[in-house]
C-alpha cells in the first residue's frame, strides 16, 4: 500500500510540475514542431533546434528542460519531411526522457496557400531517483530501490493550414492514452491538444521591413481546464525581434532574438509568475538555438526551356562578338 501511494503522489507531482506531463514553452511561434508535427515542412531545407528552459529559478529541483529537434523536406519531393525529436525534463526526484520520429504531407490549397499533415511515433520514459527520497518511514522495503522506471508507447498527431499571412494548426499529443506500469501499480498518458494561430502584418508597405505578428495558443487536456497564451512579435526586416507572451492567470513573458544570415537563430525568453510563486521564484529562463539550411529551389519545365534559350541566345551573342573581333583583326592586317 505505502508503494502504491508513493508512486502516485510521484507521478502526480510530475504531471503537475511538468506542466499536465508536458512541458510549457514561450517561444512557441519560433518552434512549433515541439507541439505539432506538421510543422516539419514549412521550411523547404532542412532546421536544426536546440531549446533550454529553466522553470522557475531559485526553487530548489525546479523542474529543467532540454530538447534537440531536427526536420527537413525532401530534395525531390519537396511537398514531404521527416523529423525526430529527443526531450529531457527533470523536475525534482522525477525524471523523463521522450524520442519521436515523425513525418509529414503537404499539399496546396492555392496558388498561396498550404495545408500539412503529421504523424510522430515513439516512446516515454519515466525514472525516479528513490535514493534521493526523504521519507517519513524509512524503513520500508521499496525505499531500498535505487531507481524506479516505467515506459510507455507514444504517438502524436496534427495539421497545418499556411501561408505567407497567416497560419493555424491543431495537434494531439499523447494520443494512445497509454499505460505506465510502475511496481504494484499503474498510470497513463493524458492526451492534450492544442490550438495554435497566427498572422503576419506589414506595417510599411513599401519596404516591408517592419511587420508585427500576433498569435494565440490553446491547450486543453482533461481533467485541467483550457489555457491561453497570446504572444506578439515585432520583427524588423526578418533578423532582428522583440516581443511578450501572456499565460494568461499564470505568467508574462519577455522575448527577443535575431536571424544570421538566414542561417543561425538565437532566442531568449524570461517569464515572470503573476502568481504566489512570484515571492519564490527569480522568473524562468529559456533559450533556442536553430540552424537552417535552405534547400536549392527546384527548377519546373518552364524553367528549364527558358534556361535553354537564354543559353542559345548566349552562344549566338558571343560567337557575334567573335566574328565582328576577328573581322576587325584581319582589317587592321
């Protein structure tokens, strides 16, 4: 008995610690992917993600977050992606380890706008460093274990609908419901879902350097209820930005970053708790890093008949300038 409630105040500390068994992002417009697998393939190349978040600070064992994602479309089949994704949350005595492998189908709706669909598979470890306990009665047998584990089967699900101005994408997380066997006990995955839109608003329409994005973020996952999160970016000529985030009866956030060359992106958030955690807590921090490496576009048809006689026109030009060169060689003669 006193196995099976320690598991479970356990795996409840989890889940609620590590945001309802998922963890909560403010930089979510940079990298959708960590919530909807169709996102992979917006981007025609390929994208490398490195994301870091500090829940919390100055709590002791408050919960930590490491994710490295990567994705890219196909070179001949630039419509199609695959992707993988690795997260790692520690939040106290519980730890959780999550690997995917997804892929993706986009199609177009128009001359301007994409719908993409997505699947991701894999699996969900949990471990909990009992050594680390303090408990009241230490004395019990099950205490005398080192690390308790448990796994279970995951897979994900979403899709994306695009465009230059706008976007909105719907996704599952944890779709099977999926059973975690602890020792003498058991527990699951909750499914959560999630709403995500935004758009893109030129400010000057001339030079199109200055454009401000709005978006919104919804989660739902039983028994918690719904959750909000709005976030406004102001982007300058697509390299540099700044902007905030609400969670809305829980956290404001700050935000800033900057694309190199179009191949490097940094970005920073700090999120301040509008709740009692506020006494507590410094904030929390998060940090993502991405390299892109765009895809060479793909030339049509057309493309090719008009690289064909461009090189025709080319040749005859140049063998002109040769005949009217040695003409005036043979006249000076």
């Amino acid at each position: 008995m006193r196995t099976k409630i320690f598991i479970a105040v356990l795996f409840l500390y989890a889940s609620v610690s590590i945001a309802q068994q998922q963890t909560l992002y403010s930089n979510i417009i940079l990298n959708q992917y960590v919530y909807n697998p169709a996102y992979a393939g917006v981007y025609k190349g390929v994208e490398i993600n490195a994301n870091y978040r500090q829940q919390w600070a100055g709590f002791e064992d408050a919960p930590k977050t490491a994710i490295v994602s990567a994705y890219g479309t196909f070179k001949k089949k630039p419509n199609m992606a695959v992707g993988g994704m690795v997260i790692n949350d520690r939040s106290g005595l519980i730890g959780r380890t999550a690997f995917y492998g997804s892929y993706s189908y986009h199609v177009k709706l128009g001359k301007k706008v994409n719908l993409g669909f997505g699947l991701s598979m894999g699996g969900v470890s949990y471990n909990v460093k009992v050594y680390n306990a303090k408990p009241y009665d230490k004395d019990d047998e099950f205490l005398k274990s080192n690390i308790l584990n448990a796994n279970a089967f995951d897979a994900n699900a979403g899709l994306y609908l695009y465009s230059k101005k706008f976007f909105f994408g719907f996704s599952g997380q944890q779709i099977p419901n999926a059973k975690i066997r602890w020792v003498n006990t058991m527990g699951r995955l909750t499914p959560h879902y999630y709403a995500i839109s935004g758009v893109n608003i030129t400010l000057d329409k001339k030079k199109k350097e200055w454009v401000i994005q709005p978006a919104l973020l919804a989660r739902f996952n039983s028994p918690v209820p719904y959750q909000l999160e709005a976030n406004l970016r102001l982007i300058y000529k697509n390299m540099f930005w700044i902007g905030g985030n609400y969670r809305f009866g829980a956290s404001a956030s700050g935000m800033f970053g900057c694309t190199i060359s179009k191949l490097v992106t940094f970005a920073y958030s700090y999120d301040y708790a509008l709740t009692s955690l506020q006494k507590y807590s410094n904030g929390s921090h998060e940090l993502l890093l991405t390299v892109s490496f765009a895809s060479k576009k793909q030339k049509t048809a057309s493309d090719k008949v008009t690289d064909a006689d461009e090189e025709e026109f080319n040749n005859l030009d140049n063998s002109i300038k040769s005949n009217l060169k040695n003409k005036k060689n043979e006249e000076k003669k």
